[in-house]
C-alpha cells in the first residue's frame, strides 16, 4: 500500500526531470526596422527564432490584427529548423493609406 503512494509522486519527478513540460519549444525575437512609417510606407518585420525544443519547425506564419496592413513578402524555410539551429526571417509590410 505504502508504493502505490510513492508511484505517482515518482512518475511526476520523472516526466519533469526529462523536460517534457517545461522546455520551451523555441526561443522567439520579434524586432521591427521602424517606430512609425507614413500612410502607405512599407516596414520590415524581422523574427529571429532559436529552436530549443525537441522537433523541427516547418513553418512560420504572421497574421495581422488590421486587414489595412498587407503583407508585400512572407519568408519561408527552405527546409526544416532543426533543433538547436536557429534562423532569421523577414517580412515586407505595407502600412494602411489611411492613418488610425
């Protein structure tokens, strides 16, 4: 009775001492080129990722709140992250032509 206690206690220090739980998938840097731009002036959106996770990362996508901003160039990986690589990419955004 007393080890049907101490088993699970043992499987939770186990699954956090692998890291499954807590390792971050990936380290992530969002910078932009401007603070502000003029109505229609194009910006660039440069993300840094770091992967420290367990997997490859496929892809990566940028959505935007405002539909007025359109997005001129999306980067894409040419082929997997793997883990411990880490890349750059870059997006062309154009700023609404009405300011607000």
């Amino acid at each position: 009775m007393r080890h049907s206690k101490l088993i699970p206690i043992v499987l939770v220090l186990l699954i956090f001492s692998s890291g499954c739980l807590v390792k971050e998938p990936a380290k992530v840097e969002i910078n932009a080129d401007k603070t502000a731009v003029k109505e229609g002036g194009i910006f660039h959106v440069i993300v840094k990722i770091n992967n420290t996770g367990k997997v490859a990362i496929t892809g990566v996508n940028l959505y935007l709140n405002n539909p007025e901003f359109k997005i001129l160039q999306t980067p894409s990986l040419h082929a997997p992250l793997k883990v411990g690589k880490a890349t750059e990419l870059i997006w062309i955004i154009q700023a609404p032509s009405k300011p607000g």
